[in-house]
C-alpha cells in the first residue's frame, strides 16, 4: 500500500511542476508539429457557416473540429464537424473589445514604473530595460523558408530561399525605415517537412536570446486558389494577410490579444488588409514568448509584389501597435488568469502533502487519529498560553 501511495505522490508532485516548465511545454504543445499536422499537402480545407452555406475561409492549415477563425468582420466561427475537405462550422457571438483575453500592447506590457527624482540613480540593468520598452525590437523569421509565389518565382518552393524570404525582407525594410530596430533572419528551415518548426525555434530562440527580439513573426504564405487572398485596400491591389495564433500553448491568450490588437489598428488604417486570425492547433513556437504571431501573406497562386505590398501596410500597423496606441492591458482579466493559475498550484501542493502525510501515518484511521491529537495539543497549549497572559494582566 506504501508503495502505491509513494507512486501517487511522486506523480502528484511532478506533474504539476511539469505544467510550467517551459521544456515540458515544448515537448508536449508541439505534438501537431512533430507529426506534421500543421498543414495540408493535398489541397485545403474550406470552411463553411453550417448556417446559410457560406463560404467563411479557405486555408491550407489543417482545420480540426474546436478550430476557431474571427474573420475580417469580427464574426467568429468554431470547426464543429469534419467532412472530406469542408470543415462545417457555427457562428458564435461577435467579436468585441469586451470579448478580449488577457494581454495587450508591448510597449504596455513592458513599461517600468516611474521613479521621479530617482529616475538619475537607475542602474544600467533598469536603463537596458528602458532602452528596450522606447525601442523594442522586431524578429522576422520564416519556419517554410522555400515557400514561393508562382507567378512571381516561377515554381511555389525554393528549397535555397523562396519569394517568402523577398517578402520578410520587405516587411523588415519597412519597419527599419519607421526607426523599429529589426533582425531578419533568412534560413530556410528546408524540407518542408515535420521537423521545419523544431528547426526554426532554434532560430525564434536565437532571436529571443541573442537579439533580443520582444515581437517575433514568422512569415508565411498559405496554399489556396488566388483569389482567397485577393483584395484591394487604398485603392492598390494587395494580397490579405491572415493571422495565425498557436491554439496549444501557455501564451494562447497573450498572443491572441496581439493578433486582436493588430487587426483593430489594421482595419482602422487599412480596412480589409487583414483576412482574419485563425486560432489553430499547435504550438508554432508561440510559447517561447507572449508577443509571437504567424502571419499567412497571401498564397502561393498570388504575385509576390502584391505581398510585399501588404507588409508594407503591415509596418505601419507594427509600428503604432509598438507605439503603445493600441487597446489597453485587460488589468482585471490578467489578474484572474494569474489567480487561476495560483490556485492550481496552491491545491496541487496540498494534496502532494496530505498524500504525504496519509503515507508516513500508514493508513487513513491512523492519520485521523494523529491529526486529531496533534491539534488537540496545539489549541492546548494555545489555551494554556492565553490564560498565562490573562494571569500576567492581572497581577499587573
């Protein structure tokens, strides 16, 4: 029975402790990665409002049933059924800034206190820190580096480097010229295969760690007819770009609000730039940091200007969402999310103990019995020393 109860323990104390350990995450969230479960290879799938029939998005991204996708009118769909290549959704409540998760702006999420008369005194650890929020830093990288555009480069994969990389480079050029320092990061990652997002996170962590990068993006393009991505936005014809947020990982609410934040300025600016944000499973490489995000640039059947076009208007809404004008940090909801999150851990650890103490006492009638004289003779000595206070007032 010991025995048994020392397995219990054992597994209670470590699972929890594996629930946020960022290895645990990794090993674990990346599932649809390492089985190449992030994107079809035969076609797409089209998702369809079971409602009217209509055509609500075209993706090249495996859709499962849970697949949740805002598209460019805030409507937002959930995946209920699977049939061949339609994936049967249901419109849920509209989206609004009342239906916001956790999270919020970089220049918000990292701004540090002000100290007034000791702002001189700071130590180059809190300047580095402030330098950092004035001037975050952009990461651009690409986990499909081959991908292409047929009409643009001939073929839709480059294994030395597809137009994707033309358009990041742009999408980088553009944020350099608003004074947004970025690294752009131009390994392929090939094949095209399920190991592309273990090798690019090497690269999403160099980006992280060696250039400090706060925002990362991983530019893509998606695999479906053009004219899914079609539209024209200032009177230019542009390819749409959709947002992609990894719906298995820690950081899925952060991120989620990142990709909201980005389409509230976008169809300020630009309306119709932003095709949607599909929250798709996976991890993408999203739990390494709260503020990284997927972008689908238009698909492989549209022209690589028309994208680069796109990432152009895309700085623009970078760079006030880094300026700190985007919506506010939801204070009340990231507090009981980090609540919730305490709690899981406060009651994990009391079991832990109570399994404990079940095991050093050797059965359950036994752990009664020395639970109830063990606070028999606490609140006795408790009593005995309330009474010697009382006596000591007295003779006072």
């Amino acid at each position: 029975m010991r025995a048994v109860l020392s397995w219990v323990l054992l597994g209670m104390m470590v699972i929890p402790l594996g629930w946020f350990t960022p290895a645990a995450f990794a090993q674990e969230l990346n599932f649809f990665d390492l089985h190449n479960l992030t994107e079809r290879e035969d076609g797409y799938f089209s998702m369809v409002n079971r409602d009217d029939n209509a055509l609500v998005l075209r993706t090249a991204r495996i859709l499962h049933v849970g697949t949740e996708f805002i598209d460019r009118d805030n409507r937002r769909f959930r995946v209920t059924a699977i049939e061949g290549d339609i994936a049967w959704a249901e419109q849920l409540e509209k989206e609004g800034p009342e239906a916001a998760p956790a999270g919020g702006t970089l220049a918000e999420a990292s701004e540090l206190p002000v100290q007034g008369d000791q702002q001189q005194d700071m130590d180059e650890k809190d300047k580095e820190k402030k330098d950092k929020k004035d001037n975050p830093k952009v990461g651009i990288y690409h986990s499909h580096g081959a991908e292409s555009y047929v009409p643009s480069d001939g073929t839709d994969s480059i294994d030395q480097g597809g137009g994707i990389i033309d358009v990041g480079g742009t999408l980088a050029e553009s944020l350099e010229k608003k004074g947004i320092e970025t690294e752009h990061e131009t390994e392929t990652h090939v094949p095209h295969d399920a190991g592309a997002y273990q090798r690019s996170r090497r690269t999403a962590e160099k980006l992280l760690t060696e250039k400090d990068a706060d925002l990362l993006l991983d530019v893509h393009r998606d695999a479906v007819p053009a004219e899914n991505y079609e539209e024209e936005v200032n009177g230019e014809e542009v390819t749409q770009i959709m947002l992609v947020v990894g719906a298995e990982n820690q950081n899925f609410e952060a991120n989620m609000q990142l990709a909201r934040d980005l389409k509230e300025i976008a169809d300020q600016k630009y309306p119709g730039l932003i095709k949607g944000i599909l929250a798709a499973p996976g991890s993408y490489n999203q739990d390494l940091s709260s503020h990284a995000i997927l972008i689908e640039v238009g698909a492989h059947e549209n022209s690589k200007e028309e994208a680069q076009k796109a990432v152009e208007l895309f700085a623009d809404t970078v760079d006030e969402y880094l300026s700190g004008e985007a919506a506010p940090v939801r204070e009340e909801r990231s507090s009981r999310t980090a609540g919730s999150t305490a709690l899981m851990v406060v009651v994990a650890v009391l079991a832990a103990v109570f399994v404990y103490l079940l095991i050093a006492a050797g059965s359950w009638a036994e752990l009664k019995r020395k639970t109830a004289a063990f606070f028999r003779r606490e609140f006795a000595d408790l009593r005995q020393r309330v009474g010697q206070r009382r006596d000591d007032d007295d003779n006072r």
